[in-house]
C-alpha cells in the first residue's frame, strides 16, 4: 500500500497518508514571539491547512499529543483547543510537558487523523 | 470509512476506534493523591474497561506510550504494569519523563491497540 | 486481524505488524557511554534492523517521535538523522525533550511505519 507524502523536506514532511490514515509532522507556531494563545491559534490552522491537504480534517482526528514547553500554560492552550474543536468529534488527546526544539516555543501539536 | 467515539465530551473523548485500530486519550487516575504504584494500577483499570468497550483487550496492545512526572518512578511503575501485561502478548512502549496536567498526576499512558 | 509481535520480552516487545503497519518500541543505545551522536547512530540502526525484521524499511516511515534528554542535543542529533534520512522519504517528525529511563541515555526514538 502506498506512502503519500506532503511538503516532503529534507530532515522530514509534514504529512503522510497510509491506508486511510493521516500522521502530521509536530506542528509549532509561524511566529514563535506570540503568547501561549497566539501560537496555540497557528498551530490549529496549520493542522486545519493539513488536514485538508490529505483529505482529512479536524472532525477526523484519531489521537492528539499536546507538548506544552510549560505545563502552567494548560488553561491558555486549552481556551483556544476549546473554540476550535468541533462539538461531537473531540479526539483522544494526551496532553504533557516537555521543551521543544526552540526556547520560544511553547506548544506543539502531533496528530493522527482520518480521510474522510 | 467512519470514526466512532466513546465517552464523548467537549473537550476530548476517551477513544476512537477507525478500521479496527483503536486510539485512546492519554489515562490518568480517578484519584491522584495515591502513590505511583497505586495510580498505575488505576491507570491500567481504565485502560481494561476502554478497550473492553471498544471491542479491544490487553492482548492487543500495538503501542504504549508511558509519561511519568518523575522518571524516578520507572521501577514502582514497572512493578505494577508487569503484573498486568499479558505473557506472550507485551507490546512494543516507550517512557519518558514528562510532567503532567496536574501536579498530583504521577503517570499518564497513552495506548494504540486493534479491535479483537 | 492478527498481531504479529517480534523480540517478545516479560515487559514489553520491540515490534508489532498490525493491517500493515508496524509499531516500534521506543528504541534507546545499546552502549549509552556514547555520545549523543554515537547513541543516535545506534538507535537508527536498531529501528534499521527491526524495520527489516518486519517487513518495513526506513523509506516507509509514517510519524517518529524524538526524544531528547536534552533539547541541546538537537543540532547533534540532526546531523546523524539527516545522513540516515532517505531523500524523497522523510517521514512526519515531532522532536521534544523528556528524561529518559537511564540517566544516561541521550536519545530515544519512537516508531510507526508501513509494510513494504
């Protein structure tokens, strides 16, 4: 069964399709010198612009990991995750702490989705 | 081919099952005053009861992903997650130190197992 | 749909193949004295062999997970990943720093790819 890949990088891509599924590479903010709430927000639209590249979107999603560079930052994540997430298909999500590739970042979101 | 979830709620639901492979939210335990040993041990039940509703068991387990607070806990969580993993069935995992939602959270597991 | 476990051990397995994707262990250095670079040599050479033993190989990866001990170790760990990486085959990444199960181990790797 075929790989698709998509935005295929040297070091990584940011997508690949196997067999219905969709892995996105850890997304992180655009712009890292924005707050907690700032970044969560340009994470979200760079799963949505994904999603949508693979034939999935965010009512597909299979298993969410959520890095939070600070934990303390929960509350700020979750108040832009809550608006964005699409009522009656809330995925299983895992939610930890651990520093990211660059100081600035604060949030990085991997996932596992569907095609629709 | 169509996702269904399971204790959906507005922020999250504790599974989805797609195409016979079953995802599951990061589990903490009901009661996170207890020691690591007995918040594996509820940890591991909310699993059991998961993966019986959605038409999986232990012995499917296909990737566990163990996030302790306290990497220092690696051998009061192994004691308890060693009874509990089936003989002939172990499955592929990986633990690391993370911290968690909560400061009372001593070990979150995060599971990918397939339908029976 | 059967599960096929490789390197089966009390606690937990190095492999499973399920619907044609494999499932790895998250895979550390058989001699942590190395250093970040000599560890991550050795940890892509595992995955190198296990995805061999399954079926797989190393242009059918679908999401890896990195985990450093620490997030200084990124440019280190790259420099050996961007040799090992296929052109044309780079898979979705997300790398974050978590202690890991033996102070002295620097990197763990944490796999899902496809059959061939």
């Amino acid at each position: 069964m075929a790989i698709q890949r998509f935005h295929v990088g040297a070091r990584m891509s940011e997508a690949a399709v196997h067999n219905g599924v969709v892995y996105l590479s850890g997304q992180v903010a655009e712009d890292p010198s924005r707050d907690v709430g700032g970044q969560t927000r340009q994470v979200l639209a760079a799963i949505d612009k994904l999603l949508g590249e693979t034939g999935s979107d965010k009512t597909q999603l299979l298993q969410v990991t959520i890095f939070l560079a600070d934990i303390g930052d929960f509350s700020a994540m979750n108040a832009e995750w809550d608006k964005w997430v699409p009522a009656g298909h809330t995925p299983p999500r895992a939610t930890v702490e651990s520093k990211l590739a660059r100081p600035a970042y604060k949030v990085e979101i991997k996932v596992i989705a569907a095609q629709k």
